[in-house]
C-alpha cells in the first residue's frame, strides 16, 4: 500500500484549465493556430516552417526621406567629383603628353577614355540599378503553402512580406534586399544580389583610376614643376638631427617658394594628385574587405552576426570565381583535359 501511495504520488497531474483567444498565435506564413504560454515571444510553425513573432510591429522612421536625400547629394557629388577628375586630367595631363610624342598622347588618350567609361559605368550600375529582390512566394493561408515551403523565413514589419533567411530589411531604401551586403550612402542604394558585381568592378576601376591618375599627375609634375632653389647653401658642416632637420627646412622653403610660382594648371595638377592618393587608399581597403568577405562565403552583415561564433566559414577561391559569374571550377574540366592528351599520348 505504501509503494502504491508512492507511484501515485510521483505520477504528474493534468490540470485542464480555460485557455483565452489571445494565446492562440496564428502562423502568418500558413493561417493555422498554434497553443503557446502567453510569455513565448517567437515561435516555429511545424508545418510551413516560418518563424512568428507576437506584437513586433514597426513603423518606418521619419528620417526616411531625409536619408535618401542624403544619399542623392552623394551621388550627385561623385558624379561630379568624377567628372572633375576626368576634364582636369585632360586639360592638365594631356598637353604635356602630346608635347613628348602624338604616339604618346594618343595612347593615353584612349586609356583615359576607358577608364573613365569603365569608372562610371559600373558607378551607375551599382547606383542605379536594383540592388536585389526576392522572388514571390505563396503565403497566409494553409491549403497554399505546403510542408516546410517558408522554413525559416520571417515576416517583415515594415514590408508587410515574407522575408527569407538571406534577405535583409534596409530602412534606408525601404525595401527588403535579397543577400544584402550593406548599404553604401556614396552610391545611394544597398549592395545586394543584383549589384554586388557592379559594386566590386566600381571599386577595381576606380582603384586602377586613380593610380593611373596618380602616376600621369606625378610624371607631367616632374616635367612642368618650377626648379627648387635653396634660400642658404647646404654644406656639410652640422652633425646628426640638427643637419638632418636643416636639410627638411630648407627642402620644405625650396617647395613652398616653387609652389608660387606655379600657375593654375599645376594646383590642378597638384590636387589631383593628393586627392587621387587619398581616394586610392580609402578604395583599396574597402575592396580588400569585400573580397576578403567574398572569399569566405559571406556578406557584411552576415560577418557581423557571426562574431563571437566559432564556427568556421567556407573559404574557398572558388568562392570568387563564382561570385564573378564562373558556376564550376577549372578543376571540373581537368579530367577532361587529362583524357585528352592521354588520348594523344597513345
């Protein structure tokens, strides 16, 4: 009797209680109704798969438009920037380099005119073109959406659509962008699946640009440059940092006295050298980083959640050569080249 009392009293008691409306969740990816304790915040429908939260409705902020405005000045200051770039160079660089030889100044004719077509072709398809969109989906009602046809996607307040697990809700462009990398304000629009090539071969070619544009500057300087001429006569008297410090002075002096007598083509010429420099170093870490992102499989975004992770990314070159349009690697054909010439070795 007491080991009877015993199981009875280790054995777990149901208790039926009424349960209210309001902690019936419905699945918004499928319509059907799902019981949960009132405190659970997200759920996981077992039939579609989507992932629901309760009361998480957002409004989109009323700094909207005062950020795409922002991203429009930008825009609007590198086309000009550029196009600066581009007449300056020519009216400064060019003159100089017809006097050489005509062979000369048509070779770089016909390679600034690439560059310069190359620079601002992809800055406006990275601009201008969208940046990713995921496709359409069927979802709110059960007989639509089949077994696990929404696993893990997530429903975007501010859209009011699905989003998928690879999508990514900017609220600058008030859109959801498929494979969103990160929104760039100096191109005015987010990098995703649809520009993210556009962006890479805006970056290479304003990275190959200014370089060429540094390299021009710094040649037709040396050439056009007023000679120095040093106020006192530099002799080898002084010893150690005190005839290393006289020396800088006096360099410093000689520059400063030919920079006055330049005229306004060489402070354009000058300019553009300094700020093609700059621009080269800002563009070549930002392309160092998304190749670096792309080699390992991931985006901005995607490298930002997965800090504090130990898990390990998918680094492959493979990854690149993919990414620019190549679906199969080279090794995929090296059976084929390999039969080949065992066929001819016979």
């Amino acid at each position: 009797m007491a080991d009877l009392a015993n199981e009875q009293s280790h054995k777990p008691e149901h208790v039926v209680t009424m349960v209210e409306k309001d902690n019936e969740p419905t699945c918004w990816g499928c319509g059907l109704h799902l019981l949960l304790p009132s405190y659970a915040p997200t759920f996981k429908c077992g039939w579609c798969g989507a992932i629901t939260g309760q009361h998480v409705w957002k409004h989109e902020s009323k700094c909207f438009r005062w950020r795409r405005l922002r991203d429009r000045c930008f825009v609007c200051f590198l086309l000009v920037f550029m196009f600066f770039v581009i007449g300056g160079g020519m009216w400064v660089v060019h003159p100089v380099v017809f006097s050489i030889s005509s062979l000369s100044g048509i070779f770089h004719s016909i390679v600034a005119i690439l560059l310069s077509i190359s620079t601002v072709s992809t800055f406006s398809l990275a601009s201008f073109r969208c940046a990713g969109t995921q496709p359409n989906i069927l979802w709110g009602s059960y007989p639509l959406v089949g077994k696990g046809d929404l696993v893990n996607y997530t429903f975007c307040h501010y859209c009011s659509k699905p989003k998928s697990p690879r999508t990514h809700h900017c609220r600058t462009c008030g859109v959801c962008v498929l494979d969103m990398d990160h929104h760039c304000p100096f191109i005015g629009n987010c990098v995703g699946a649809g520009n993210h090539r556009h962006f890479i071969a805006f970056l290479i070619s304003a990275v190959v640009s200014t370089i060429y544009v540094a390299i021009m500057c710094a040649n037709v300087g040396l050439r056009t440059w007023p000679p120095f001429t040093f106020r006192s006569r530099l002799d080898g008297n002084g010893h150690g940092s005190y005839f290393a410090m006289r020396i800088l002075k006096e360099m410093i002096l000689a520059f400063l006295n030919s920079a006055v007598l330049m005229s306004f083509r060489g402070v354009v010429l000058l300019y553009l050298f300094i700020s093609s420099i700059s621009v080269n170093f800002g563009l070549s870490v930002l392309l160092w980083q998304q190749l670096y992102f792309i080699y390992e499989g991931k985006t901005y975004l995607n490298q930002l959640k997965s800090e504090g992770s130990d898990m390990p990314g998918n680094r492959d070159c493979e990854n690149i050569i993919r990414f620019f349009g190549f679906p199969y690697s080279a090794s995929r054909y090296l059976p084929i080249i390999g039969k080949f010439q065992k066929k001819h070795m016979k």
